[in-house]
C-alpha cells in the first residue's frame, strides 16, 4: 500500500514521477504496470463488502446471480496509506447515499 504513489500538480510532475512509479513497482511487485488516479484532496474511503454467487436453476430456466451487500466501512482513518481503522457503519453517509451505493455496487455485479 503506497509503494509508487505519487501527487502530480502538473505536467512536469507526472514526467518526472511516471518512471520512478514504473521503477518501484517493477522492483516491489515483479510488475511495472501502474495506474493512473485523479487526485483528490481530503476524500473518504468507504467499503462496501459483497458476497455473490450464481444460483443454478433446476428446472433448465435461467441461472441467477445472488448479491449480497455487507454494510459499509469507513477506512479514511489511515497512515502512510494504510487502514488504521475500519468503522461501521459510516457516521459519515446519509440514508440516501447509502442506499446509492449499494444499488450502484449490485448493479455493477
């Protein structure tokens, strides 16, 4: 967790920390390839935890995809981009949101 990450303001950053990223990768995980990620300042890190299975129809019907959502964590307690602590659920997420993200998580599914 956080080998390689870097935040690029500009340009002249990205030129200059791509390959070094490349470089620790390869070193740390035998595999240069790295991902790219809009920045973005004070975030909060939710988790959602899904537990999904294809239900086999007896009958020569359709099988069916079964999904099942665990509540959310909350995980932006970190230090050096690592999980300090996971709470759950979020204080930080309204009903609403809650509920969004599940829909958007089962829908991905």
């Amino acid at each position: 967790g956080g080998k390689g990450m870097r935040i690029c303001a500009n340009d002249e950053d990205v030129v200059r920390g791509y390959p070094l990223s490349v470089s620790e990768a390869e070193t740390f995980f035998g595999d240069g390839r790295v991902f790219l990620e809009k920045y973005i300042e004070s975030p909060h890190h939710i988790e959602i935890q899904i537990l999904a299975a294809v239900n086999s129809s007896s009958s020569g019907g359709e099988d069916t995809l079964e999904c099942v959502c665990f509540p959310e964590r909350e995980c932006s307690i970190q230090r050096r981009n690592q999980k300090i602590v996971e709470e759950s659920p979020s204080v930080l997420l309204t009903d609403e949101t809650r509920r969004d993200m599940v829909r958007q998580v089962t829908d991905l599914v």
